[in-house]
C-alpha cells in the first residue's frame, strides 16, 4: 500500500464555527485570510518530511497506511485531533506544527486499523498491562513511544525534548511520556509489533 497524500483542507464553515467559539469565550481568533498562507507554510514543510515520517510510523507499529488520502483540515485556533483530522496553524516555527501533525497521524493510522482490527490485540495488551493508569495515559503510551522513534530517528534529540516539553502541564500526557522513557520506546513498540495481527 502507498503512503497517503495529506490533503491540506481550507474549509470556510469550519474555520468559522471555531472563530465563534473563541469569541464566544472572549478570546483572539484570527481572520480567515490568514489562512491559506499558513496552509500553504504546512504544506510545503510536509512535502519536505511527511513520507519519510509516515513510513517511520509504520515500520514503529507493524501497521499499514489504509487509506490512500488524508484530509486534514487547517483552522485558526484549536486544540488539535486526530478525527476529522484538524490542527491549527500558528505564527512561529513550523516544525512545532509538523510534530503537532505527527501526533494526530499517530492517532489516525491506530484509527485506520481499528476497522481491520490489526492492532486489537496490541491495544488489548496495553490495557491490560497499564490498567491503572488513566485511559488518555493508556491510550498514549504507544502514541508518544511512536513519536519518540520517529523525531529521535529523523530529527534528533532537541526536537524530541521540545515535544516532551510542550506536553508539561497536562498530567495524563506526561505521565504516558513517563512510562516510555522508563521502560524505553522500542520495546514498548516491540511489544505493540508482536500482537498485531493476532
Ligand atoms: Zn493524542
């Protein structure tokens, strides 16, 4: 299967709907001029990175891409997920959005493989095993161990540090990020390979 084309989508109602809301609550959006140069700033970095991201992402999880196309949806303000895949995109360094991405593609390619069921003895195991741990702290312990071997692999420990570090604050995050660095990305990841399929 081919790598998926990531369609960056401007979509006016949506932007919208997200600009009512932050004003609602008294808070800055931007106007939707402002878009589609940030679009294009995201597309560009992508066509830079994103294949080599994605096939890092599959060789991390033993699963595959099912989809051959992607729309992700780029608003103003948000806080980003993964289905309908919507980020925001801001001023500022653009690689802290493409690691944004990434997370939410983490996220979309677990998504993809839940109609097959690849992975539901890989997710059995982890729920399993962390059945302490809150459900968001569950659900990314192989999210963050994904991205800790693709930005340690293709873009180096700074970026990765940036990543954990944009995490502080929220307890469930980083504890996830807590447990990969204790029993090490790779062999959460191992652990994850050798379940799927089963
Ligand atoms: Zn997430």
């Amino acid at each position: 299967m081919p790598l998926p084309k990531i369609e960056f989508c401007d979509s006016w109602i949506y932007d919208d709907q997200w600009r009512y809301f932050y004003q609602k609550l008294g808070k800055e959006y931007p106007a939707h001029g402002k878009l589609p140069a940030r679009l294009r700033r995201l597309e560009k970095a992508w066509q830079k990175d994103g294949d080599r991201i994605l096939r890092e992402m599959e060789k991390a999880t033993g699963l595959r891409w099912q989809e051959k196309k992607i729309q992700c949806f780029v608003v103003g303000r948000m806080v980003p997920f993964s289905f309908p895949l919507t980020i925001m995109v801001e001023e500022g360094p653009i690689e802290r959005t493409v690691d944004i991405l990434t997370h939410e593609l983490i996220h979309q390619l677990f998504v993809q493989n839940d109609k097959g069921g690849e992975a539901y003895g890989a997710w059995a195991h982890i729920h399993r095993k962390y059945k302490k741990e809150p459900f968001n702290t569950r659900i990314h312990i192989p999210v963050h161990a994904v991205h800790h071997r693709v930005l340690g692999k293709l873009f180096g420990e700074k970026r990765l540090e940036r990543e954990m570090a944009s995490l502080k604050g929220f307890p469930e995050y980083e504890r996830a990020w807590e447990i990969v660095l204790e029993e090490g990305a790779e062999e959460i990841l191992a652990e994850f390979r050798e379940r799927v399929g089963k």
